[in-house]
C-alpha cells in the first residue's frame, strides 16, 4: 500500500516568491536579463570582519552549545545595546536565520486549532510556518492609501476570538516597507496586554529605515515584558542571508525555557555561521548608516521611476526593502508570467513577486505586486524601464487599452492613480 | 494579563543528554577533569578537504536554493554511489543537519494525534519531534540480551492502531550500537509496505559498522520506494556536528514536493555549511575505512574495560559509537549525579547518559546509561578506571554491598551478569 502524505504536508503553501523561477531560468536560457525584484537577496558585500573569521575555524567543527556560543550571544548583545536596546544573553536563543525563531516562537505559544492576528499583506513565508504549527492566521486588512500602518483598536477587538493566542508584526515592515510609530506599537503590545496574548514582533529589518527614522524595538517598550518576542536575523542587516543564523529574544522565562529545549532537540544552531558573527563587534561603526544610505538612494530611485509610469500606484515605504505596488494589470501573476515568457525590453525583463500570496483574504492583492529594491541603482533604473515598457505591451496583448484612463478604466483604477507618498 | 505557552512547549522534554551539564561545569569548576561519554561528539578532526573549502567563499553571503546547492547535491549523490545507494539529486533535500530532516518528515507524514513505531531504547531527540509534531511514539521493547535486534512480526502487528503512519528505524543504531540484518530490514519494510506506513531510516552512522559488518541501507530495497524516508547527515560521517548539514532522502515525489515547500518556508539550507561539503569528493578515498578502524579499537577498549567490572553488563556493538550498559546501581541518573557532585578518582570523573530518557515505558532503563566512545583511548581506558573505583564507591554511598553479589542483589542483577557478546 502506497502511504499517504499528511494534511499538513499538502497544505504546506509553495513560496509564490520562488514560484516563477522555472520561467525565469527559462528566459535566461533564451538569453534574456532578468532583474530579480521579486526576492529579498542583497548585492553588498557580507562585511569583511565577519567573513575574516572563517580562517579561525577549529580542526573539529564541533555542537555548539544548543542556545549559542557565548561569543555569538555576547557580540548580539553589544550590537543590542548599540541600539539602545538594553538586553542580556539569557534573554537570547540563537536559532537558525530568523525562520526557525518564528518555527520556536509560534510552536511555544500556541496549540493545533489556535489563531494568530497579522496584519495583511505579510510576508508570506508565515504561511508555512503556521501551516506547520497548525494556526489560523486571522488578518487586518491594511491599506495602501494609509501608508499600510495599523488599523484602530476596534478593528483588532472584532478580530478577536478565544483561539486567538497571540499578534505577529513585522516593523518595519516586509512587503509594505510601513514602520510603525511608537504610538502605534503601544496600541498592539496594550491590545496584546490587556487579552494575554503574545507579541511576536519580526524585526529583521531593523536598521532599514530611512528619511532621519527610527525603528522602535517592542524590546524598548516598558511593561511589556511577558508579552513579547522579538524574531531576528543578521540576513538582512549583514547581507548575509545564507549563513543562517539569527536570534529569539524574550524576557518571557517561561517562552525563553520553552525555546531552549526545542533548541536543545536540534542540538545546534549553524557553527560557521556564528563563528562569522563573532566578527560583529569589529564592523565599523559606520556601516548601518552607509547601507540604510545607500537603500534609500535605491528606493528614491525607484519610486519616481514608477511613480512616473500611468496607472502604477504605490507610496513611498519608510524602511526595509520593498514595497507593494498596484499596477493597471487585472491579474498581476499573470502579468509576472507575460513579463518572463512574452516579453523582452532591450533583451531585459523583470521577476517580481505577485502579491496576491502575501494575504489571507481571497481576491486581495490581485493587482498588486512586491518589489524589492536590493540592485544597484543603474539596474534598478533598467528595471523601471522595462516595466514602463511591459505595461502597455501587456494591456495591449490582453485587449485593453494601451494606457489606463478614465474612460477605458473602472472606477479602482481612477483611485490608484491619486498616490499617497 | 501575562500569556500562557503553549501545551506542547511546556511537554517539550529537556535534553537527558545535556541536563547534567551544570553540574559537569561545576566538577571542573573544582578543577576535576571530565571525561565525556554522554554525548556523541567526536574528537577526530573534520577533514582537510572539507575546511579548506571556506577560504573560498563568496563575498556575498547569499541564500543558496531552498533545497540545497547543486554542488552540494552532486556531492551527495557521488557519496551515495560511493556506497552502493543509487540516488539522483531529485530524491534529495539538503536539510540543516539529520535534525531538520526529521522535522521535515514528521510533518510530512503525521497529523496530530497520529501514531509513530520506534523500538526502544532509541535517540531520544525523537521525543523532541514528536512533540513539535503532536505525535504519540509508540515503543517495541528491545533489549541487551538479544543484542537490542528487532521483535518478531507478530509484535509490530500487536503494536498498529488506525492512527500508526509511520516506522521510525535508526541503522547503525543511537543508542545501542546495533547494526540490523538485510532480513530485518526488509522485515520492517514489508511491514510498512502491508499496512500503507513510511519507513524513516535514520542512518547517520552508516560507515561506523565494525568487524567487517556492512549497514544495509532502506534505500537500496527494491519494491519499497514509496515507503522509505531516509534521514542522513554529515555531522558524525565527517565530524562536522557543528555545521548542521544533512539531508532527506526519498523517491516518494509526493514527500518530495511536500518537503520542498516546507524548505522554502524557511529559505534555505546552511550555505557555508554546504560550501564545505563540496570538499566530499576530495576526502581521501581511504578516511571511512580509517575512521571506522578507530572507532573499532575505541569499542574494544570500552568494552574490555567495563566488562571487567563486577556487575556491568554490555554487549558489543556492531555499529555506531555507542552502547547501552546495565550497572549494578538502583538509578542511573542518580549515579550519574554521584559522578559528577561527589566523586573523582585522580582528579577525574566520567559523566554519562542516563538511559531512562531513550525509552518510553515508564520504568524501563533505569539501571542503565548510554556511552558514548568518541574520546581518544587512553581517555576512555582512564574513564573505564573512574568507573571501575565509582561503582562500588556509590554502592557504599547508598548502603548497598560495595560488590554485588548472588547474596545481595535481586534475581535481576544475577542475569545483568551473563554478558551476552
């Protein structure tokens, strides 16, 4: 008898970041660019001071301790305490990447049947983890035309029912780029407070703020203690996705003891990957600036370049790396297929991630596409004109006029042409 | 309100290997050397080929695929021919150690509630996943006298329900050493087969078999492609526990896919972990033959040793690096304490495994712990005299004949004395 594979397994969502890549590839085999704006993957360099530590590998690539080396969870702290936040290592798990801190997280606050709140759109990949974890995630639905920041309290009252275990976050935000106020994160962790729920706060995206911000970490938020975890990774902020390696932070006991034993049934957190980041405290002290300069410079240039495009609507995102961007298409996955099939500008295209994955709710986000600017300016300016290209190519090839307006267009596409920076 | 975590973070079982820690950390606060049996960490440096392959990382950190690199990949399928194992890349996914691969396939294959055969004494992580995953694991006794070799048919059938879905079977063995037959492999398969289960093959210690013995691995039954799961790992296969690089193993495409997108839920795989293993192919074509003949005479020196001591009963091991041995001690975990709080012997003491932890009934393996033989064999001939000078020691300490004898033992410590070879 041929066994069968389990519920979860076939409910298990494919990455609808990753889904399009066979076309991709495809096209590259037809000799075709393609501007990657679909996936979060950095071109900097993985700064020097943690790749230097490589050459002090031990002859035996022993376990390391189930909750990280001290030297890991001591250069986390420094680099904590460098921005303001005032933990210490028994606060700390060290996990693999900032997905297995959202695996022990959502595994140690809630049972098969319970619901988490999260605002949509989110980044998709929660959806796997909540598949996992056997969680309803139960969405709030944020809006383009407010910036993507939070809905008010009667809105996560209404939301709220006895399954519901716990509010995931993610600030700044992944896909809306949105960071969120102080006030507004007060409002989240009192909600959470006032119903005992926990605050899983992901703050990979930390130092990407731009315009003068700043990112309030739930860690900074005083009386919240026992409410919050805080998700974390150094993909992002060292350009160093593939080494996977990131952190739980909690000042929860119980969470934190809960964590460690998960920890310990894996034995280990990756070792080469922590002995890179005993490089952290010798990056120089200039770096998060640099970068965070450098992506808004990035993000600058693609917003006046789409914003210049008709139809295309977006707001300016005030951190991370992306953004979500309606366009005048009627199904933004079929015209991420058209631009890696049917379409070619100055032998370029461009992959970008639809964003119809990045909600719960069905029919939402069917116009709208993720886009994530970790290129350098000159390609992300290529990227844009391939796309102000693609555009009326695909209108035209789907019978639709070659430029929205009012008279060719419904009532919705009148709205997104008015953007809210 | 302050939340509550989870049922099953709570049920989450600390480490049996690990728990003892503190109190190994404090005898070397007291300056008291500590001979590590507890846990299966190998002394034996990780090779040449492998840690030279980290002076050549990129200079972006960057994910790699979520289901491994193609040269990581490759490297694997050329192993696994190595081996007589005909697999193609498509069977595999590159997992973060033997860990994640079991984490991959409990999920794959369980919904919660459902029920897993594993014979007992066995690793207890399995615990750990189980947990994670809300599955019962339900225990075939095996024991020292028949070398810990597999029940008879009748007893697996005896041991079914509506919710059994899969075989869990680690060869060569953690804890007991024990390497099974082709026939009771194909046995267990058969099983499987009959009642639509999977079979996970847990076969990280495939290369440690001794005396000539050769381990059979699941994947080379013909007729049981749909069944078998393999869970492989590079930690003890190179003494590279600390990277966390493994693999799942299948031909079953359902589990295949399922298990993909479960890897893309988290990304990817370790990269400078997979860049070290491109090293396999450069590993001297003698270094499994070498390593095994060390593990060997590392066995028979353990074994030698602790048979000499009045009361101890072992078997020898065909495979792996440890074994379960039966003291004349009323509590293992007791004595393991003892080890550790209240004695020394020049200035050394040994801590082990107590073995309770590696089974599931209640009760069983009380007077038992398990050894681990990774340590040089002078280290372990100086363990084997901590033992010999603890046992009776604790035996005065607790009242009992610092001998045990047909006088002063019960019916069961007369039989512990018939070592079956």
């Amino acid at each position: 008898m041929k066994p069968q594979i389990s519920p979860r397994g076939r409910a298990m969502p494919a990455s609808p970041i990753r889904k399009l890549m066979p076309l991709a590839d495809e096209a590259k085999g037809r000799g075709i660019h393609v501007y990657h704006l679909n996936i979060g993957q950095p071109d900097l360099e993985t700064p020097q001071a943690l790749r230097d530590r490589l050459s002090h590998a031990d002859r035996v690539l022993a376990y390391t301790p189930s909750g990280g080396t001290p030297e890991y969870l001591d250069a986390l702290v420094g680099y904590y305490r460098g921005q303001g936040i005032d933990v210490e290592s028994a606060d700390l798990i060290a996990t693999t990447g900032g997905s297995e801190a959202l695996l022990f997280a959502f595994f140690a606050t809630t049972s098969e049947g319970d619901e988490a709140l999260v605002c949509e759109p989110y980044y998709t990949n929660y959806n796997s983890f909540a598949t996992l974890a056997g969680v309803r995630l139960v969405p709030l639905r944020t809006r383009g035309e407010d910036g993507f920041h939070l809905p008010p309290r009667e809105e996560w009252e209404r939301a709220l029912t006895p399954r519901t275990r716990l509010v995931l976050l993610c600030n700044p935000n992944n896909p809306t780029g949105t960071v969120y106020t102080r006030e507004e994160i007060e409002r989240v962790a009192a909600f959470c407070r006032d119903h005992g729920l926990f605050l899983i706060a992901d703050e990979v995206y930390r130092e990407f703020v731009y315009d003068g911000g700043h990112a309030i970490s739930a860690l900074t938020l005083p009386g919240f203690e026992d409410q919050v975890i805080v998700v974390d990774s150094l993909s992002k902020r060292y350009s160093a996705c593939g080494i996977r390696l990131g952190a739980l932070v909690t000042r929860n006991r119980e969470v934190h003891q809960a964590t460690l034993r998960m920890a310990q049934g894996r034995l280990s957190p990756p070792g080469l990957a922590q002995l890179a980041a005993t490089g952290i405290p010798d990056v120089p002290a200039g770096y998060f600036a640099s970068v965070a300069a450098e992506y808004q410079q990035r993000r600058d240039v693609l917003f006046a370049g789409l914003t210049g495009i008709p139809g295309v609507f977006l707001r300016k995102p005030e951190g991370a790396f992306y953004f979500i961007a309606r366009l005048p298409v009627d199904d933004a996955e079929e015209f991420a297929r058209f631009l890696l099939t049917d379409f070619s500008h100055q032998g370029a295209t461009v992959m970008v991630a639809p964003a119809a994955g990045f909600y719960a709710t069905p029919g939402l986000g069917r116009d709208e596409v993720r886009i994530a600017y970790v290129l350098k300016r000159e390609d992300l300016e290529q990227a844009v004109a391939v796309l102000a290209a693609a555009l009326p190519a695909y209108r035209r090839a789907r019978g639709l006029a070659s430029r929205p307006d009012a008279a060719a267009e419904p009532a919705e596409a009148l709205r997104i042409q008015r953007p809210v920076v």
